[in-house]
C-alpha cells in the first residue's frame, strides 16, 4: 500500500487521478506527483479509455508499488470516477484522499502545501481565486466565466469559498464522513460546488491554498457548455431551496441559511 507514513500530521494519503483519453499526460502527471509528494500513494481511476489510457497506467502501476489502477465500465462522469476514488480509499483505511486533474492544470509541486495546510483542516481546496494563485493561458471568455461562476455560487449558497468549483483538493477522512455522497448526482464544475456545500452544511473546516493553475498543453479539454448549465441550474435549486428550507425553520443542517 505505499508508504505507511504518508504525510506528517495527516496520515496515509491518495492521490485520484480521474482519466479519460489522457494517454498523452497520465504518464508525466503520475512521475510529477510521485517526485513532489513520494510519501502518497496514487489511483488512476480510468473509465475505459479507448486511447489506451488503462494500459499505460498498469504499465506504470508494474513498475511502482504506490500507484494503483481502477478500471471503471465506462465514461461516467468525473463525479462517478471521484466517488468511486474516495470508496476506494476509505475501503483501504487512508486517511486523506486528493483529488487531481491529469491533464497538468493542477501542479503536483503545489501539492506538499495542500497537505500542510490539511493538518489544520479537513477540506483544502486549491484555489484560483484566493491572493497569491495565479492563473496561466486562459482565455478571458474562461476567466470570466469562472470569476463568474464562483461569485454566483458563493452568494447562491452562501458559501465563504472563493473557489467552489475548484478541482484541486484534499479531503480528510473525517469530512468524507460527514458528508453524504450517496446523495451526490453531480458531474463537472456542479460536482466540485455540490461538495463543497454539503462539507461546508456539515460543519467541517475548509481553508484555501492559492495555487498556479495552467491551461492542459495535450489532450482535449472535458469541459462542455452542458457541463456549465448543469452547474447553473444546480447551484440556483440549491440556493433556492436552502432559503426556502431557512425560512420555513427546518432544523437540518442543510437548512440553515447561510
């Protein structure tokens, strides 16, 4: 199971990497996270990719104890692939579970300070839009859309996140507890923000690293207008179903408001 000693002050870590297609990154992503963070353990959780994705990852995984594969029926969706991830690692008593692009957006060399700050913490989202990231080779059509987005949800559901729909994150085995996630349906941007309000409806702490987030250089990029509009229609159910649940005085957590 890769190194027993994990990460000082947190425990035994896994890194998902979530794969489709990416046959041209999973190879250099996989050797950075290992070079940046050689006390965690990686999963390639691949949903059949017909590139040969799956294979390269066995290929690696021969080679290198800490790096495991999870070969999934089929493209399902980057919430599916995370969920089946987190299942993976609570089955196998890790203590924190990462979740990371594979493209390259997300710097495995920012990682080691996402860990640092999760021994304070349960959820740390590695964020864009918190002082000191920076962002490279987005268009502005992207940047605004995101800037966007993240306001709307923040003040949608009330959330002190700056970046809810943030990819890069780790997340304590206490916050995986507390929150619900056989109640989660969401895929793309609809799935980061779904989490990021239930963590924040359970109580658990959750703190912003800034990071350096980067445009993929290889590969083709998942992101849809139908990904967008299902994280718009969402975000608004949500927020509109939170004020109702607030005003009607209802004692569950996810109805208080904000």
């Amino acid at each position: 199971m890769g190194v027993q000693a994990g990460h000082p002050g947190v425990g035994r870590v896994l890194v998902v990497i979530p794969t489709y297609n990416e046959a041209d990154n999973v190879r250099r992503i996989v050797a950075r996270v290992r070079a940046a963070a050689p006390a965690v353990d990686v999963l390639v959780a691949d949903d059949n990719s017909p590139d040969g994705t799956g294979g390269i990852a066995d290929a690696i995984s021969g080679v290198d104890p800490q790096v495991h594969v999870l070969h999934r029926p089929g493209k399902d969706g980057l919430g599916a692939a995370y969920l089946a991830g987190f299942g993976w690692a609570r089955e196998r008593g890790y203590d924190a579970v990462v979740e990371m692009d594979a493209d390259g957006s997300h710097a495995p060399e920012d990682l080691p300070a996402l860990l640092d700050a999760a021994r304070d913490a349960d959820v740390v989202i590695g964020s864009r839009w918190t002082r000191g990231a920076r962002v490279l080779n987005w268009p502005w059509r992207r940047l605004l859309l995101s800037r966007v987005g993240n306001l709307y949800a923040r003040v949608a559901l009330g959330m002190p996140v700056s970046d809810a729909t943030g990819g890069y994150r780790v997340y304590r085995s206490v916050a995986l507890d507390a929150i619900d996630l056989g109640s989660v349906r969401s895929q793309g941007y609809a799935f980061q923000v779904e989490l990021s309000r239930l963590a924040h409806r359970a109580g658990v702490r959750i703190v912003e690293v800034p990071i350096t987030f980067a445009e993929r250089e290889h590969g083709d990029s998942k992101m849809s207008p139908l990904i967008v509009a299902e994280a718009l229609w969402r975000v608004t159910r949500w927020g509109v179903r939170d004020r109702r649940a607030a005003v009607r005085g209802r004692p569950d957590a996810l109805a208080r408001w904000p």
